[in-house]
C-alpha cells in the first residue's frame, strides 16, 4: 500500500538532498507535477541530476528549478522552449547530457525492470556513441546504454487508489509511467484519490511502483503553445 501524504511538500520532506538524482515526468507542460516541483524549489535542495524529456519552459514546469539556480545536471532529450536553459548551458553553469528520445524511454523502463543495460542503434556513428562500447548484433552495429536508476521519481497521475495504483489521462500519459517505475522512492500526485481501488483493466501503473501518494492541487493546465485556426467567413 502507498503512504498517504497531505501535501506535496510533507511527502518530499525526508528525501531531498543536495546532489541526488531526480526523475520527472512530462512533455511540454502536459502532465507535469506541479506540486512536486514546487515543492523541490521550496526545499532549496541543489545540485541537482534532473531525468526528463524536457525542462519545461521559463517560467513553468521544470523551468522553475533554472530559475532558482537548483540543477546541476540535465539528462534530457528536447530542451527546446527554454530560454533560460540555453543561456545557463552556453555558461556552462549546467551539464547536459542528451538522449534520443526513445532510448531516454528505454533507459527509464530498464531501470524500473532491474535491467542494468541494453544495446540500440540509435545513435551509432553520431557523438551520443562516444565513450561508450559498441557491439554488432546481426551485422550491424549497436551502442550500449546504460539504466537509469533515480534516487526519487515525480509522477502526475489523473487517478489514484488507495494502493497507488495509477491512471492517466489524455497526453498526461506520456513519460509518467516510465518515471514511475525507476526511482527508489517513487512520488505520486494525483488529481483525483479514491476511496475505492481502481479497476484492474483500467490500471496502468501499478502500485507496487508507488511510495507515496498525494492529493494534487486543483489549477489551470498550462498550455505550451496555442494554435487555433483562423475562423471561417461565409
């Protein structure tokens, strides 16, 4: 059974650290944990490894920890939207190390299945290859990459039961799952908790991944980019 918390911050009390290794989930500004990200900024933890597809935008998301000057090191595979990030790693004040975005997948899932490695072709010949060991499987050439393993791992959830296990809703459901499986202290919040456990069917991160479970706050989802059509004339 997960642990219950009240708030983002009491559940993130006890293991928040300087230097530790964080893994988040999101893309863009879609399913982001708000509360817990807040909650890291409000620790002053820093030196901070964040694992993530993206670090949101100025402003928002995981751009709030730029801002307070908390990360050391990024881990990412699109950094795009994010003024501030470009600036701070042109300073060399940050260390990126970028991932295609697949293999940053495949890391994370290999971390949560207690796989310490696997091979891919994805970027073979290219500066993503370098330093690490290359085999050819069938002819043709692969680079090892290895699991990643965080020390605590932020999930947003849409749903949540009393055992942790997890829904998400819409794009929400994008590197959320992954995350969760790959920390040793996995933090979920989620919009709705229920009383009543989850339908097995409808479960899709089960939870025996899920340390602690919090009630996420009620906002406004920010949108990264909006496009709308120009209206019709008659």
């Amino acid at each position: 059974m997960s642990t219950s918390y009240p708030s983002a911050a009491a559940a993130l009390a006890d293991v928040l650290a300087d230097g530790i290794t964080i893994a988040v989930g999101g893309f863009g500004l879609s399913g982001n944990p708000n509360d817990l990200i807040e909650a890291v900024r409000d620790s002053g933890a820093r030196d901070l490894t964040i694992v993530s597809n993206n670090m949101g935008v100025d402003g928002k998301g995981l751009g709030l920890l730029l801002e307070n000057r908390q990360v050391r090191k990024v881990i990412a595979s699109y950094v795009g939207e994010n003024k501030l990030f470009a600036r701070q790693y042109l300073d060399r004040d940050l260390d990126v190390e970028f991932v295609p975005q697949g293999t940053l997948a495949e890391r994370m899932r290999a971390g949560g299945a207690g796989i310490p490695a696997f091979y891919t072709r994805a970027g073979v010949g290219t500066p993503v290859a370098e330093g690490k060991p290359h085999a050819d499987f069938d002819g043709v050439t692969h680079i090892q990459e290895r699991a990643i393993v965080a020390d605590v791992a932020l999930v947003h959830a849409h749903t949540a039961d009393p055992a942790g296990n997890l829904t998400y809703r819409y794009a929400a459901r994008n590197f959320n799952p992954l995350v969760a499986t790959c920390g040793r202290v996995s933090v979920a919040e989620a919009e709705i908790v229920l009383d009543t456990f989850l339908d097995p069917d409808v479960v899709v991160t089960p939870g025996v991944y899920v340390d602690r479970l919090v009630p996420a706050r009620e906002r406004v989802k920010e949108i990264e980019k909006l496009t709308l059509r120009p209206k019709a004339t008659v």
